[in-house]
C-alpha cells in the first residue's frame, strides 16, 4: 500500500471480503471515513464486483466551473507529461465533465470501468471512490485500491478535492487524480488539492461584474459592524457569521425570504420580519450597484425592541387567529375604519385572509348586526346583481356589506358597483349600509379598478402575506385543523410544524388550509409527522420552483412514498435514471420518509 499509516493492499483487500461477507459494522483496520462509506454502498446496493456507473446525457459543460477550470487542466496535463495520471473534473453530483491524460494505458484501463465523461462517480452511482466519497465528506480524500467498494477499481488510486464556489461557498464539483495503484497517494492528494484551489481562484476571476459587485459590498459591510449581514441577488445569497450565529436554520431562512421579496428594490427599504422563533427583526436594505445596473441588495440584520410583540396574544376577532404584529396591526387598522365609520378597502395575495379579517372586523363591532357577504366575481349580469344588493341592503337592518373581490367585475360591472355606492353614500342611514368592505386582489385582470373604487374608501390595509408573519402558522394549524378534524386528538408534531414553518406558503392561509384538510382526510387521529405532509409541504428548497419543477417535486415525492423511500425504485416509476432523482431530490430539498 502506499498511503503511510494505510494498512497494506492484501489487508486491506481482506478486511473487504470480511466486510461483505458478514456486514460487520465495526472494523479495525480500515479508515473510519472508509467503512462508513463501504456502509453507505450497502445502503444503495453498489453491486461489488460489477462497476455500472449512471450515464448521463445533460451535463453541463458550459458552466462557469468548467470555463474557469479548463485552461488550469490543461497546464496540469502538460506537467504530468509522462506520469501515468489521468486528470478528472466533476460537477457538484459526481458527474464526470472532463478527463484528460497523457497515458493510453491508464485511459483504457479508465475506460473499462466507466471513468469517463457523462459517467457518473457519485457514491449512489458505484460506491466509495475519489470523487463520490469526497462529495460526501466535502474534504479531500484519497482512496486507495481495495478501499474501493467496487472491486474493479482496485487497481487505482484516486485523489479527490472539493472545488467551492469562490462567493457563495457551496460545493461545485470535484478534481480528481487518478492513477494505478503504487503511485504515491499523499502526493497525489496535494496535487489534487492544490489544483482545485487553482480553479476556485480562477472562478472568482470569471465572475460577473455584478456579483463582484455585490461581493465587495458585502465584505465591506461585515468589516464596518458586527451585526449580522445578509447579501441576494436572485443567483446569489451571501450570509455572514454573525447571522449563522443570532438567527438558527428557521430563522434563517424566513430572512432569505424576507429578503427575496425585497431585493430588486432600488430604493433603500426598512422592513420588519416575524421569524418562527418569535423574534421580530428589523431588514435594512441597501441597493448595491455595478455601475449603472442593480447588481442585488444588502441587508443589515437587527432584533426589533420586544415592545412591540410583548402582548403576544390575538386581538379576539372572531373566527380569525393571529399573534403576529404584522397581522395584529392589519387587524388594528381595520377596526379602526370600522370605528371611525370609514368604509374600508383589503388588498393583499390572495388566501391571506382579506375577507375573513373584514368579516370578523364587522362581527366583532355589531355582533347582532346582519351581514351580508357577495362575491363579485363570476357574475354573469352585473346589473341584476348590483340591484339585488341595493334591495338587500334597503330592506336590511343597516347590515354591514363585504364584498369580495371588487376589482373582478370588468368597466361595465364596475359601473354598475360604483352606481351602487354612490347612492349609499347619498342616502340616510337607515337605507344605507353601516359598513362597506371590498377586497382586491393584488393580480387584478383589471388594473384600473382600483381606481374606479378608491374614491369611495377612505382606508386601505394591506394584509401581509403569511410567509412575512410566519410565527401566526403556530396559532392557524390548530384553529385550522379543529375546522376539518373528525376527532379533537389530532395534532401535529413540533417537527411537522415546524416543517410547516419553513414553507414559503405562495397561497397564503388558504394553502395552509386545503393542506390541512388533505392531512385530516388521512389521518383521522393521532399525531401527524412530517412523513405524513402533501408532497408540496415535503420540501426545504428555499428559492421558489417553477410550476413544472412544482408538478416533477410531487411526483418524485409521492413516488417515494409509494416505494417506502426506495429511491431506485421510485425512479424506475417515474422512468428517470438514478442518477437524476439523486439531483433532483437534492435540487429540490425533498426530507425523505424515514
Ligand atoms: N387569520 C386567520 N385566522 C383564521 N382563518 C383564516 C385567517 N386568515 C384566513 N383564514 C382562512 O383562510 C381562508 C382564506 O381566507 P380568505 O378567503 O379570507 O382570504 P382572501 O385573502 O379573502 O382570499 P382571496 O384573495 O383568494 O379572495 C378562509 O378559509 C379563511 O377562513
């Protein structure tokens, strides 16, 4: 053998067959890094004589890793003229982008066991080697001859480096060096590991201007104070050590989303963000330029005084919960128009609550008063209708009116409606509504039906998007659940909520409550645990997927669930290779069933 301190080629080749033989889960004599990996080949059912690494065809060759690497590859190759070594980069999932080397005899003996572009050398691909096992480890790692799970690798030895990116510091792909065994390893490994820091110093070189851009502010901002600093743009998110320190994974990455829906901004904005541990923080953004094009954003990050949350409790409105201070002060500003007799406007995402909130508002302050509560979308004759209402309301007790979405009817509803108001605002009381609540959509058909209504309220309230008041998911799943439950003991696990709390919730409460639905459909009692989530709810991808990324992520869940977790076999389902459901499963931050 020829790694100091390895035990010898035949021990070790021993120590192998002792392992496959009796799965031994403790052996003396082989590197930890080693077994644990041999016991991670078992896992994924290497098979350990036939090497069969994935093929596969959409590799990225283009990449910036690739670009920035290829010149330092070839000056490497042009050293090792006549050393039998063979070169080898590969993406982040173990796919092998490039391979080149001086020696016909190593490429044959390479291209035997499939080490070759378009192969993947991922450990769920062919076990422990060069490449799969650094990517596990994220450190450099030799492997030498028998330490290979596949018993036709045994006669190479490999050195493999992490390559990170040079800004955001996640893992990019790999360089390996590849020889027969004897060659000496440690040598190898520093050549390895030199050579990928080469490549990371040339990326850094290749980036863009605006990510530069961003880069420097950043750093500039974390040398002038000691809080915590946050930089985005929409390919890149830069987080310092003092946010890791203040703020855990939740919190976290409630700030990045937070911050997404900041950045873009050209302005310098102040926003205050509820995060799932209850703290409420206080979002400096800064525009950051590369001359004249917005290259992202940098936040300074602060613990908002308590005062402002101290209470912590709802506001008692009927058939609406929350604690959080955003919602609280959306539910504030609506009974102050309530209060002071101003009709009121709700804009907001849709499912964030507009209508229950003004609902609640109205039975709150006239609890024996009538209500009436329409929906002015997809009605067919406005004209009708808007008489239907005015008679209603003539014939009513002064009732309190909530109109839901406002700006659905096109100019010739709209018309109609405003004819409405007008002569409501020019009647007596007793003719007259006590109250008038519309919601607006914030993706309105009709953009200009804002301002066919404005005129007639006084007040507009925004409420916030759930994913901006998070820490209110706490106070709606069991508010929610006790809606749909057959049986008062279901619940779910402090896991599964805060799982829950970590979705970014596109369809605000309303998504919430169609998710808890489906899961009381399920489960009639009981706890409910992560495992037992939707598919859309079964994901920790922070960045927002595309609809069709959406459809993929649900299949590739529910196929996972089907199969009890087997990842081969949910892909064999789904007709993917293994290769790409590995990728995907990452890509898509999928929590596999236990
Ligand atoms: N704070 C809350 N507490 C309890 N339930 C809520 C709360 N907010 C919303 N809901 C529930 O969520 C669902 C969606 O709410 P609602 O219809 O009021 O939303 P919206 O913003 O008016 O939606 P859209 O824009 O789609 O019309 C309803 O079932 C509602 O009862």
């Amino acid at each position: 053998m020829t790694t100091q301190g390895h035990e010898s080629h035949s021990q070790v080749r021993l120590l192998r067959e002792q392992f496959l033989s009796k799965h031994l889960p403790e052996l003396p004599g082989v590197r930890d890094i080693i077994s644990a990996s041999w016991r991670r080949a078992l896992e994924h059912h290497i098979d350990a004589d036939e090497p069969n690494p994935i093929f596969v065809t959409d590799r990225d060759e283009e990449s910036l890793l690739v670009r920035s690497a290829t010149p330092i590859l070839d000056n490497l190759r042009a050293e090792l003229a006549g050393h039998p070594v063979a070169i080898l980069l590969t993406d982040a999932d173990g796919l092998v982008v490039r391979r080149s080397s001086v020696d016909r005899a190593l490429d044959s003996g390479l291209d035997r066991i499939s080490l070759a572009p378009g192969y993947s050398y991922a450990e769920e691909s062919i076990g422990t080697n060069g490449i799969g096992t650094t990517l596990e480890c994220q450190e450099p790692v030799l492997v030498s001859g028998f330490e290979h799970f596949n018993s036709r690798l045994a006669a190479f030895e490999c050195a493999g480096a992490p390559i990170h990116h040079p800004v955001r510091g996640h893992l990019v792909g790999v360089l390996d060096l590849t020889s027969w065994t004897g060659t000496p390893g440690p040598l190898l490994l520093t050549l390895a590991r030199r050579t990928a820091k080469q490549i990371e110093e040339a990326m850094l070189g290749g980036l863009g201007a605006r990510e530069l851009a961003l880069f420097r502010d950043y750093l500039a901002s974390c040398q002038r104070g000691s809080g915590a600093i946050l930089a985005v743009n929409e390919d890149v998110v830069m987080v310092n050590n003092h946010a890791r320190e203040l703020y855990d994974v939740a919190d976290r990455a409630a700030l990045l989303t937070h911050s997404a829906d900041v950045a873009g901004a050209t302005k310098r904005v102040t926003v205050l963000a509820d995060l799932p541990s209850g703290v409420v923080a206080r979002l400096e953004y800064r525009p950051v330029y590369s001359g004249s094009v917005l290259a992202g954003g940098v936040f300074r990050v602060k613990n908002q005084a308590a005062a402002p949350r101290a209470a912590g409790t709802d506001l008692h409105l009927p058939g609406v919960v929350g604690t959080s201070p955003a919602w609280r002060q959306a539910c504030a500003a609506a009974q102050a128009s309530f209060s002071g007799g101003n009709w009121l406007m709700l804009t907001g995402e849709r499912g964030t609550g507009k209508a229950a909130l003004a609902q609640a508002v109205a039975r709150h302050h006239a609890p024996r008063g009538q209500l009436i509560v329409q929906d002015c979308s997809g009605v067919d004759d406005y004209e009708a209708w808007a008489g239907a209402l005015a008679d209603e309301v003539a014939g009513g007790t002064a009732p309190a009116v909530v109109l839901r979405h406002a700006d659905s009817p096109g100019t010739e509803g709209l018309r109609r409606l405003t004819d409405v108001f007008t002569s409501w605002q020019g009647t007596s009381l007793g003719r007259a509504p006590a109250w008038v609540a519309v919601t607006l959509s914030d993706t309105s058909r009709y953009p200009d039906a804002a301002g066919w209504l404005m005129p007639f309220f006084a007040h507009t309230v925004e409420v916030p998007p759930l994913r901006h008041r998070i820490e209110d998911v706490r106070r709606l799943v069991p508010h929610l659940l006790a809606r749909h439950a057959k049986s008062p003991d279901l619940a779910l696990s402090d896991a599964c909520l805060r799982q829950l709390m970590r979705l970014p919730w596109t369809g605000n409460v309303c998504q919430l409550d169609r998710v808890l639905a489906e899961v009381s459909r399920r489960h009639r009692s009981g706890t409910i645990e992560v495992t037992d989530l939707p598919a859309e709810c079964r994901t920790t991808a922070r960045r927002q997927l595309t609809q069709l990324e959406s459809i993929e992520r649900d299949a590739i869940v529910r196929s996972l669930a089907a199969h009890h977790g087997n990842k081969e076999r949910a892909a064999a389902d789904l007709g993917m290779s293994r290769a790409t459901i590995y990728r995907k499963i990452r890509a898509f931050g999928i929590v596999p069933s236990q």
